[in-house]
C-alpha cells in the first residue's frame, strides 16, 4: 500500500473508534442521571446497570488517544499538548469514574456513597460536554500555529505553539458549546434507552426511562440541528496541489455532495436515531431502542469524521495561521510506522468480536433489582 493508502486506512480506523466511543457514552449518560433520581434502589439500579460497561468507555478513549497518537502524532502533540487543560479535565472526569465505581460501595468508604456520586455526575455532564467541545474544533477550527522549524531552536524546541489560554478558549466557544450539549444529551438519551432494553421487573422505573428518551431526544435534536445548519453553512479549507490551503465556502456542504456515499450513511443514521426515539416513547413496551439508536449514532459519527478528513480536507483548521491547519497528509507518521501498525490492525476485528461476546454473555437477560443485591460484586 502507497502512503496515500495507509493515511485514508488509518483516518478510518480513528473514525470507528471515534462513532464506537460516542455510542458508548450511553455510560457517562446514566451517571448523569444519578442525582436526578432520589430512590436509593433506582439509583444503586442505575449505576450497576452500566457498571457491567463503564470500562468499555474508558478503554475505547484511551485506544482512541492512542491511536491517534501513534498514527498522527502531529495531531497529539498540538493538540493534546497544546489545548492541554481541556484535555486534563477530560482525563480528571473519567479518573473520577473509574475510582468511583471501585469505591463506592466498599466496606470502610469513609467519603460515603454521595461523594462519588458527585464524581459519576461530573464525569457523566462535564465528560460528554468537554468531548463534544474537543470534536468540534474538527469542524470550526482551533487557535494554534504550527512552525517545523522551530525544532532547531535550543531554547524552545516546541513545533506547535497554542493560544495563551491552552485549551481554556476551546471551552467557552459559543460554537463548540452546540455541538458539547449535544453529546450530552444524546448520551442521556441513550442512556434511557439502554435502560429499558437492560433492567427488567420494574414497570416503574420502565416508563421513567420512556419520558427520558422523549425529552433528552428532542432536546438532542434541536441542538444537533443547529449543529448542522452551521456545518454545512461554515467555511472550510481545501488542500490545493502546492500543500497551501484555499478558503471556500460552504465546504462540508460540498464534502457531503462529493462524498454522497457519506451523506447516505448520515441520513440513514438520523433516521434510525429518530426511529428509535419515537418508537421506544410511543410503543407500550419497545425494548430495542437501544440497537437503533446506537448503530445510527455509529453511522452519523462515521460520516461527520469522513467529511472532516477527507476529500483534501484539512481535519484540524488553525484559526491562527491557515498553513498551520492539519490533514492526514501532514500530520501522518511515516510509511514505516503506519505500514508496521497496519499489520497489528489485522487484530481489531478479533478484539471487537470479543467484546461482543462479552456484552451477550453479560446481558443475556435483564439485569433486576434482586439480581444486584445479591451480586457480591455491585457497585
């Protein structure tokens, strides 16, 4: 495979892993929710229902990271080491989770159960929001100049130089604001439908989670909406043949027509989306939601990554200096190195066929209320 090959491979690669992490904030959706509920036994339900899928999560981004860093390193130093207090609070949230659910029941927790009730909200709001944040800088660009040169320089030998603020002006954008509430409620909302096909004996907690999906539904959708209408209304880079960038208008709009392979894959992921929020609120007791919702999501994720990164679109536009903005051209490892890691991709499948048999083996059937008090291990 030519280079040009192994870049489009691995753009890809990172999309998959970027549709399978925001289907599975559904997790970080639920933690959000643990305040909301006042029932001890509704909320001990809620936390060990995703407890069973909580490191599935966290695993995926720490692949995600890793992948992208191994791949694109260009990306992963500017980014991760520029917009660094994003990312730290990113990485904070999801370390609160996972000590969180290791200590929140256990014998001698002197915090109490409340205090890492707090770290599964946070984790769950500020988690999904600050991710949706970071994603969006893929589409409306992020303040950072790049310059090669300054590896020579003895004194300062950083190549990619950020905005004073690090990361802290990526947060409060009214732009990548959209797109952060966004996630959040979708994750809230499939949250609710994972529920509904994963709990089962309690007819009460059931039809909770119906009104849960309706709301955080249409909430997610008028956000997205406005997401939309501004991607495909917003002005973008196209790489020309001198590597320089040439401002166009409208430029995702005209991804979405070249590619109409991916603007296929989009609208059939709405629509599977908004089929799984309409039939699990209408239908007396629909279950299946969860499989709609999550394999849309997939799908709009992927085609949102492929028009960011591909069609000579630079998927990092700097709004400092425009021949800074990153393309899976420019931003690649070397021949070698992607050649060596594709070999090791071979694994992928393997690794997702297992964790699709560890999902089955696990919810084989409904998870209930007796089930967690008698589980040794609930969280």
């Amino acid at each position: 495979m030519a280079l040009e090959h192994l870049q489009i491979y691995w753009w890809l690669l990172i999309s998959v892993l970027g549709a399978l992490l925001v289907f599975l904030l559904f997790v970080q959706g639920g933690q959000s929710m643990i305040l909301c509920t006042r029932n001890p036994l509704e909320r001990n339900l809620i936390i060990n229902s995703i407890g069973k899928k909580w490191e599935l999560t966290f695993t995926t981004l720490v692949v995600f990271g890793g992948a992208f860093f191994a791949s694109f390193p260009l990306f992963y130093s500017t980014s991760f080491g520029g917009a660094y207090w994003l990312w730290m609070l990113i990485l904070f949230t999801f370390v609160g989770q996972a000590v969180s659910f290791q200590y929140r029941r256990k014998a001698g927790n002197i915090y109490g159960t409340s205090f890492y009730d707090w770290l599964l909200m946070i984790n769950g709001v500020l988690g999904c929001f600050l991710l949706g944040v970071a994603v969006s800088m893929f589409f409306f660009g992020a303040e950072f100049s790049v310059k090669m040169g300054n590896i020579l320089d003895t004194g300062a030998p950083v190549i990619s130089q950020w905005a004073p603020s690090h990361g802290f002006e990526a947060i409060f954008c009214w732009k990548n604001w959209i797109l952060g509430i966004a996630v959040v409620f979708l994750a809230r909302m499939q949250a609710a439908l994972y529920f509904m096909n994963n709990v089962g004996d309690d007819d009460h907690f059931f039809n909770l989670n119906k009104r849960r999906v309706l709301v955080n539904g249409v909430i997610f959708v008028i956000f997205f909406l406005v997401f939309v209408a501004m991607l495909l209304m917003a002005d973008g880079y196209r790489t020309t043949g001198d590597h320089s960038f040439l401002l166009e208008p409208n430029r995702y709009l005209v991804n979405f027509i070249e590619m109409w392979w991916c603007l296929v894959m989009f609208l059939v992921g709405v629509v599977m989306v908004l089929y799984a929020v309409l039939r699990s609120s209408v239908s007396e007791h629909y279950t299946k939601g969860i499989w709609w919702s999550g394999i849309g999501t997939v799908l709009v994720v992927l085609a949102l990554f492929f028009v960011a990164g591909y069609n000579d679109t630079p998927y990092y536009p700097s709004l400092t200096d425009a021949s800074s903005s990153l393309t899976i051209q420019n931003s690649s490892s070397t021949y070698f190195t992607l050649k060596v890691m594709s070999f090791v991709s071979i694994l992928i499948p393997v690794v997702v066929a297992y964790i699709a048999y560890v999902w089955y083996k696990m919810d084989r059937g409904q998870f209930t209320p007796e089930e967690m008090e008698n589980d040794s291990h609930s969280y």
